[in-house]
C-alpha cells in the first residue's frame, strides 16, 4: 500500500533542524537551569532581619475564686485559683540611627490567645555602621521591660539578626 | 468536518514544523507524555546511583555535592547532569505534555480522568524537584528553605516561626536534612504511583518513546551535563547573602513570585492556576457529548476484537446474557467510550458482503451506523461506470481544507479511519471502484491514540481484521494528511489513470 504524508525535508536540511530542535531544547534546560541570575540585593545593602517566638506575661493576674463561684463549677474543676490563660500582647519598637523602624504589636499566638507570639521581617539597609535600638514590652501593662542598643558594622551582603531569648538574656544581635 | 479552533490550529501548526524535521513515528511532539517518563526514569536512575555516594548530613552534602562536580573522571560531571537536567526536562516535557493535550481538548468527554489525574503530577514533580536542590546545601539551597517557608508561612496555620529553624548557623540540625531526604525519595514514588492511576484508563499506553527518540532525549541530556556541567553555588551560610543568586527557573519560579507578590499573591496564583487547570473538563465542555458505541447482541459472536483494539479500554468482555451459542457478549462502559469507532472497524460482523439487507454490526456507533456507509457505495454505484471513481475515506478529526464535490470521488466520513473494516475497502474495490484514498491523521497523531496504527495492521494483514490477502493493495493509498486537499488530488488522479489489472467482474 502506498503511503504518503508530511515529506520531511531533504537529508542536509532535516538533518539541520533536527539539530535546531534538539539544541533549542537542550538550551531551553542549560540556560533555565541557573539563569538569569536573580538578584538578591543592592551592591551596598545588607540585610536586617527580625524574628523571635515569644510568650508574654498572662492577661490576667491569677485571682481566688469564692465560694459561690466554686460552687458553680464542676467538682473535678474546683481550684482555688482562677487563671485566665491569654496571654499579653508583645509590643516591640526598633529604631535605626534614631529612626523608628518597626512599631509592632505581636498577639499571642493559639486559639486560646495563650501561645507565644511570632515575628519575621526582613529588610534592605546600607551597609556601614548603624545604631541599633530594640525594646520589647511582654507585660499587660505595655510597659518595656526589655531592650538593647548597639552600634553594629554590617559589610555588603551580611545579615544581622535581630532575636529575643530571655533565657540568653533577652534580645541577641547576630552578624555570623 | 470540524472546523478547527484557534487552539487545534496551533498545535497543527507545531505538529507540522516539527514532522519536516523528524519522520513520522520519532516525532517528539507526538510522544511527549512517554518522553516525560522517560525524563523521570533517567533523572530516578541517576539519583540512585547518586545516592550511594551522597553524605546526608549538614557538613557532608556540600562536600558530597562537590566531590561529584569536581570528579576528574567526568562520571560524577555526567551523573549529576543527568539527575539534574533530567528533572529539568521532565518539567518541561510535562508542560509540553500538558501543553499539547490542552490545544487538542484532551480533557473533554471521558478524557477528564486523563487529565484531572495529571494534575497532581505537576505538583509531585516540582516538589520532588524543589526538595533536590536543597539536599546540595549550597547558597541556592538556603535561599530555597528560606523562600519556600516564606511561602508556607502565608498559611492560615503555619506560624511564622517556620523561618526561624533556618537564620541561624547552628539552628540547623540533621534531622531537617534526614526529612528533606525522605521527602526526596518519598515524593518521587508518589509520583510513580500517580502516573500509575494518571494511565489507567489507556489502553496499551505508550509509556516509552520510540527508541530512536529516547536516545536522542539521553544524548541531548549528555551533552548538556558536559557543556553546562551542575554546579553548586558557594555554601550556605545564613549571615550571608549573595548579591544574586542562579536559580533553577523550573523549580524556583514561585521564590520570585513570593518575593514580588508575597506568600498570600503567591498561593493566590499557583493555587488559582492548579484549581482552573482542575476545573476545565468542567469549564469547557465543548459540544455535546457524541453517543457512545452500542453492542448489537444479535450480531455479536463474542470474539472481543473490539475490546483488544479500543483505545480507551471501554469494552470490557462478560458472560453471554442473551442465551446465545457464544461464551462472551462485548459490554461497552458507556462513561470511558469517546465514540471513536475503532471497535467498528475491529467487528468481523461490519463486513459489508454479509447477505442481510439492513447491515449491522455486532457493535455501532448510533449517529454513523455502517449500514449507512454501504448503502451510500451501492448507490453512488448504480449510476457509475466501473473504475470511474475513487473511494476517498476521510477521518472527521484530521480537519481538511475546503472540499468541492467532485465526481471522480466517492467521499465518506469517518469518526476515524480505524472505523472503516478492511473489508469495506475490498468491497468497494469489487464494486467497481478504481482505488480507495485514506485520509487521515499522520502516524502517531491519532486523535484516537491507535486508529493509524490499526488502519495500517488491519490492511498490512498483521491484525484482524485483516485485509483479504489478494486484495491489490496498490489501489489503496494511504495519504496521512487530509489536510493536503492538492495530494489527496494527485492520489485520485494517479489510481484513475492506471485502470486496474483484473477487472471486477461479477461483484454487480
Ligand atoms: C508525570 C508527568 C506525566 C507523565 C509521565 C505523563 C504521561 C502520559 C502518558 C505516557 C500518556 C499516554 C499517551 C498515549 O499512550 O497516548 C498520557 C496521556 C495523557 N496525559 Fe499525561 N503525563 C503526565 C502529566 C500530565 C499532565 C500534567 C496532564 C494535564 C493536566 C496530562 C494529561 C494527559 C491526557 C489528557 C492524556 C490522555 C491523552 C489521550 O486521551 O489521548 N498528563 N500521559
Ligand atoms: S467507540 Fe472507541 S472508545 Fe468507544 S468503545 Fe468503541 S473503540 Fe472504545
Ligand atoms: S468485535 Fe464485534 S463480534 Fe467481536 S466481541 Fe466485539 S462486538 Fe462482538
């Protein structure tokens, strides 16, 4: 039976578009691969980040409860003590050379707002010494209990991190 | 015939540039769903070879990452190159893949199984992929982690506290690098078992390419390892971050998505682009459903040829229920026919010289019965003079250019031309015809997957039905482009000028 069809060109010419195909594909892959390079960053930028996991103080003062109210609650669930277990909101300011950075106000994570609560930011600065002021509040009053300032000397492309761990002694600035 | 849409002409289009440089049956863009998994075999056989020579914790899969791209015998240059250009290709011929069915509407009908199950693969394979590039440990890497719990962190329950496991230098453990590991290995035969359901309802799916092109995929896959050898970038170090970073564009497209849009814009798109991608069988319909193929009992005899030979697996074989002499009866799952016709063709009951008045087969298609088909030969033939005339079978789906009626043709149509019986075309030529012309998709590009490849066995005499052996095969030409009204022409014109040796003489 004789059969027709598409005519693939002559031998030289099908030869060069083979070649045209599997050589776009294969510099479809090479190239897509790793390039074009994605830029991360300015020339002179480094790099500020924030981030800490924190529980604040309880909402509420734990409290007696009287009589009548422990009449009222189950007897397994009768205790004394009455604590509420929300959490304080974390308030956090941070200034760089004087300038107010970030003015936050973190919520207890958790569905029963007793969790800590969780920040992450990251930003662009110049490289080159900045003055670095950061003050936490994990009081229900909103008052800072905690702080830190320091002078710190970032080269392009260095990260300095910003942390909180009261056990470590509250807030940690890390450059490596 | 169907007039084309915008997206069936596209892929003609590509089709037809890609078939002047490759013959019919190497034709990539024909067999991208079995160069995809020929992508993912090559990159799972070189990750296991890697394996084996891979240090799995933090200090040792750096170095592990450039002992092999530093191997002065060029074997770890090339294994490297292969698992990462493989996933790299595997990405693409997906796309391709995906690409291609699209502008053929391969998710209408009973094809949405096809398609709603290929969905899931793509998000198998980037995460396999994704998890790959962090297992190097190198600047990329990091940026990766970072960039990806980013990303997650944009979800409702993800705490924002992911992020952290990954600023520090000492935050990092061995236990992150053994759960990437297993999320390495583990996604991967995920996706093995997803292809696994994505074919089911295929009947003898092309799961490989044609030899030649899975070499040429191999090849093409060496040389890039060779020219372009898989680098790392320099270490990961969290207090550092490069000026910019090289990315793997197929994997790590989302971090710049994040990085522009943020986490929310991020999964607003990829889940945007997944959920419409799910929802089209649905969104498009396209015209109505085209009823499915009918079992005649009466004139089946239970052989199940059309159950060997229908693409999609619709026919299952079962016990007789019509107290007839024959064991099996065909039943037709009416939810996974596409109405093709091929099980029309595979009937030994649609042979056109059966004494009935009213030919039927043992198994129909209700809107194009094959009685039809006869009575329109005998007709058109009273009035004609024996070898005046040229059979042109066209398929329906093979979209051809403007068609003037012309005389000297004798033009049916057909869902596919893997519904004509071989015997049809002994008839016509015993009837008096000059020649049959059939046109139709080009080898591989079946709309119905197999109606070509069967065409041609059927009249090759390689399978039932087959073809009556001394039936002038000359006389029947197959022309794969219907398309081409000028060589469909040509062909008429050539079987009318050479009369046939022996004529028909007593088939009137
Ligand atoms: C892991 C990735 C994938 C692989 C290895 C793969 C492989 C295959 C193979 C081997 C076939 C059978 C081809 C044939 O014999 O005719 C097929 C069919 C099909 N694939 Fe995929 N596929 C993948 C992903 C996808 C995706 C992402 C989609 C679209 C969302 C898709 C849609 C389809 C459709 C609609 C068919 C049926 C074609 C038809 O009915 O004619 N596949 N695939
Ligand atoms: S018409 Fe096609 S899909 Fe339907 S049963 Fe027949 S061969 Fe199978
Ligand atoms: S090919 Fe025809 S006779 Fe054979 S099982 Fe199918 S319907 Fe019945």
């Amino acid at each position: 039976m004789p059969e027709s069809g598409t005519r693939p060109l002559p031998f030289p010419a099908r030869v060069a578009l083979q070649c045209l195909v599997l050589g776009g594909f294969a510099a479809f892959i090479g190239v897509f691969s790793a390039k074009p390079a994605y830029p991360l960053r300015g020339e002179n930028d480094a790099i500020v980040k924030l981030s800490f996991t924190h529980a604040a103080q309880l909402q509420h003062p734990c409290r007696e409860r009287n009589a009548e109210e422990l009449k009222k609650l189950a007897p397994n669930m009768r205790t004394q003590l009455d604590c509420p277990r929300q959490r304080a909101v974390v308030r956090f300011e941070m200034e760089m050379d004087g300038k107010p950075a970030y003015r936050l106000e973190l919520p207890p994570g958790g569905l029963r707002k007793d969790g800590p609560a969780t920040v992450y930011r990251r930003a662009m600065v110049a490289a080159g010494t900045h003055r670095i002021a950061a003050r936490l509040s994990d009081k229900p009053s909103g008052e800072f209990n905690h702080s830190k300032e320091a002078v710190v000397d970032l080269k392009p492309g260095q990260v300095l991190l910003v942390d909180f761990i009261p056990a470590e002694g509250g807030f940690i600035f890390t450059k490596e | 015939m169907a007039t084309p849409c915008l997206r069936s002409r596209a892929d003609r289009v590509i089709d037809a540039a890609i078939a002047r440089a490759f013959a019919a049956p190497y034709n990539p863009w024909r067999q991208l769903g079995a160069l995809t998994s020929l992508a993912l075999a090559i990159t799972v056989a070189s990750g296991i070879v890697a394996y084996a020579l891979y240090d799995t914790s933090i200090s040792g899969a750096y170095q592990s990452g450039l002992r092999l791209q530093n191997d002065p015998s060029y074997f770890g240059v090339l294994l490297r190159g292969l698992h990462r250009y493989g996933a790299d290709a595997f990405m693409l011929l997906m796309i391709l893949h995906l690409l291609r069915e699209f502008l053929r509407s391969h998710y209408r009908g009973p094809r949405w199984y096809s398609w709603l199950s290929g969905v899931p693969l793509i998000w198998l394979g980037w995460l396999a992929g994704l998890t790959g590039l962090w297992l190097l440990w190198d600047s990329r890497a990091l940026h990766s982690v970072m960039a990806t719990a980013e990303w997650l962190q944009a979800l409702p329950l993800v705490d924002e506290g992911l992020v952290r496991n990954f600023l520090a230098s000492g935050a990092l453990n061995d236990r992150f690098f053994s759960l990437v590991m297993f999320l390495h290995i583990g996604v991967p035969l995920f996706l093995i078992g997803g292809l696994w359901a994505h074919l089911q309802r295929i009947h003898l799916p092309a799961v490989w390419p044609r030899r030649a092109a899975g070499v040429g995929l191999l090849l093409t896959l060496g040389v890039v390892s060779l020219l372009a050898p898989a680098q790392s970038l320099g270490m990961a170090d969290p207090h550092f971050v490069p000026k910019a970073i090289s990315l793997d564009w197929f994997f790590q497209l989302p971090h710049v998505l994040t990085d522009s849009l943020s986490g929310a814009g991020t999964w607003a798109v990829a889940g945007g682009l997944t959920l419409l991608c799910a929802s089209l069988p649905w969104l498009d319909r396209g015209r109505r459903k085209p009823a499915p193929a009918r079992v005649e009992l009466i004139h089946c005899n239970g052989c199940s040829r059309c159950a060997a030979d229908c693409p999609f697996g619709a026919i299952r074989m079962v016990p007789r229920t019509d107290g007839g002499m024959h064991a099996q009866q065909a039943a037709v799952d009416d939810e996974l026919c596409v109405a093709c016709g091929i099980c029309v063709g595979a009937c030994p009951s649609s042979t056109p010289f059966r004494r009935i008045e009213d030919l039927v087969s043992g198994i129909e298609l209700p809107e194009q019965p094959i009685g039809r088909l006869r009575q329109t030969l005998r007709e058109v033939l009273k009035s004609r003079a024996p070898g005046s005339m040229v059979l042109v079978c066209r398929c329906r789906h093979s979209p051809g250019g403007s068609q003037a009626p012309d005389p000297s043709m004798l033009s049916i149509e057909v869902e596919c031309l893997g519904m004509l019986p071989p015997s049809f075309l002994d008839f016509a030529l015993r009837q008096g015809l000059a020649g049959a012309v059939l046109a139709g998709c080009e080898g591989g590009n079946c709309e119905f997957r197999l109606g070509d490849r069967w065409t041609l066995d059927r009249i090759a005499g390689r399978r039932a039905p087959r073809l009556r052996r001394n039936v002038a095969r000359e006389r029947i030409i197959s022309l794969a482009r219907q398309d081409d009204e000028a060589s469909i022409r040509n062909a008429v014109d050539e079987l009318l000028r050479h009369p046939m040796h022996d004529q028909p003489g007593d088939a009137r």
